[in-house]
C-alpha cells in the first residue's frame, strides 16, 4: 500500500493585508469610479438636476441683481450668489443620497458588502466622496452656465482646487447626514420626507442668498453652526475675492464631515439587521 504525498497547491498565498489608509483611498476611488460610470449612463440628470440652479441664477440673481435690494458692497449680487447655489447644488445631491442607500439594502447589496472584510467607515468614506465626485460635476455645470452670465470668477488653478476640496467635504458631510437619518428611520419614504423638511432651512439658514449682517440675531446664531454656511464662506472667497476666513472655513468643514462619517459608520448595520 502506497502512501500519498501531502501535495499542497502550488500557490497558497495569504490574503494582502491593506493597511487602513490604503484600504480607504482604494474603496473611495472604487466608489467614486462607479459614480461616474451612472452618470455616464444616465447624462439627462445632470441636464434635470441642473435646471434648479439654473432658475436660481437666471430669474432670482438676475432680478435682484436689478433691485439692488440686497447690499453685497462692490460685488454684483449675481457674482455674490452664484458661489451659495454652487453649495445648494451639492446640498441637494448629497442630502437625498441615504435613499440609495436604502435601495443597496433592499437589493442586498448593502448586506454583501458589510460582510467583506472593508471596514464600515471606509465604506462610508467611499459613499460620501462618491456623493461628493457627483456634486463635483454638477458644480461644473453651473460655474459654465454662471460664467456665461457674466459673473467674474477666478480662474487661479489653486482656488479652484481648494473649490472643488470644499465642496468635497460640504458635501460628504450631508451624504453622511443622509446616510445617518437612513439608519436611524429605515425607510425610504421617511428619508425623503425628512430631507425635504430639512433643505430648505438648511439653505435659507445660511449665508447663500444674503450676507449674516442682514440676517436677525437668531439666525445668525443658527448660521454660525450650519457647514452649509462655512462652506458658501469658503467658495465665495475663493472663487469672487469676498473676505473669508478660510482656515475656519475648511477647518469647521473637516471636522463636520469626519464626525457625520464616524456617526454613520456606527449607524449603517442597523439598515441590515
């Protein structure tokens, strides 16, 4: 009787351990490039969901643009609107996007990828700043459709980098947010509902549309803790030359995003329990 040899596979290598930066910058570009692939699918969104911001610059800053009710100094107030719809744009992107979330749950998709070994909080990473590549391109759009208008914007390539990193970061944040309040109702009706309900004050309770010297006293307090409103500070004094405190700017949107992400890392299992 013959005795087998323990013959083991020729190749029997160990999975690569990534370190944890390594594995968030490989899901956030993964994700990232899959955002793109939709819209290079589904280009007519970028032409619907321009139409909005569209209106905001054509009918309201070309009216009061007019009426010079709305003192912004030497700025003409198209020039000094044009950087708040930029951020309403990407609000409106990101603060809907716990509603795919949802969706990934319902098609299991949500389930398979928690139980590969990616951590949580790149996974949210990942879907933040892939909320933030759409918002990116939409915010292109509209800066053609504002230069077309006449609105004089830098064309400093820095500034425009440190733009597109601020509207990054703006919109992580209220991709999170999305991703949280999914979390916690686990629903898709009650996401939508709640972000509709909560767009509006959000967009209206910063600096987009006036400066905070006009707003009343409470309001600027709300103002003061809104990102939406440190991030119109920042593209407006990137993209227009307004003053900005751009070291507060980036620094209250860096710390928004990095808290909403840890919140909605905590907060994604549920969607699958």
């Amino acid at each position: 009787m013959s005795v087998q040899p323990d013959v083991r596979p020729a190749v029997w290598a160990e999975p690569v351990q990534r370190s944890l930066p390594g594995l968030l910058w490989s899901r956030t570009t993964t994700m990232c490039l899959v955002e793109l692939q939709r819209l290079m699918h589904d280009r007519t969104e970028l032409i619907t969901r321009a139409v909005q911001p569209a209106l905001w610059l054509l009918v309201f800053g070309e009216t009061f643009t007019r009426l010079r009710v709305i003192p912004t100094g030497n700025v003409p107030y198209l020039d000094y609107l044009a950087p708040g719809i930029l951020a309403q744009s990407a609000l409106f992107i990101a603060i809907f996007y716990g509603i795919q979330v949802i969706w990934e749950r319902d098609a299991g998709v949500l389930a398979k990828l928690l139980v590969t070994p990616t951590p949580r909080f790149a996974v949210i990473t990942g879907k933040s700043f892939a909320a933030g590549v759409r918002a990116l391109v939409q915010a292109l759009v509209i800066m053609v459709l504002a230069l077309l208008l006449g609105v004089g914007m830098t064309a400093n390539p820095l500034k425009l980098l440190a733009t597109a990193v601020a509207l990054l970061l703006g919109s992580a944040f209220f991709c999170c947010l999305s991703i949280a309040i999914a979390g916690l109702v686990l629903s898709r009706d009650r996401v939508m509902g709640i972000g509709q309900a909560i767009t509006m004050p959000l967009f209206f309770a910063s600096n987009a549309l006036y400066p905070t010297d006009l707003m009343p006293s409470w309001l600027q307090i709300v103002n003061h803790v809104n990102p939406l409103g440190y991030e119109v500070d920042a593209l407006r004094g990137l993209l227009i030359g307004t003053p900005a405190q751009l070291g507060l700017d980036f620094g209250v949107l860096v710390f928004a995003a990095a808290a909403m992400i840890t919140i909605a890392s905590a907060l994604l299992p549920r969607l699958v329990r």
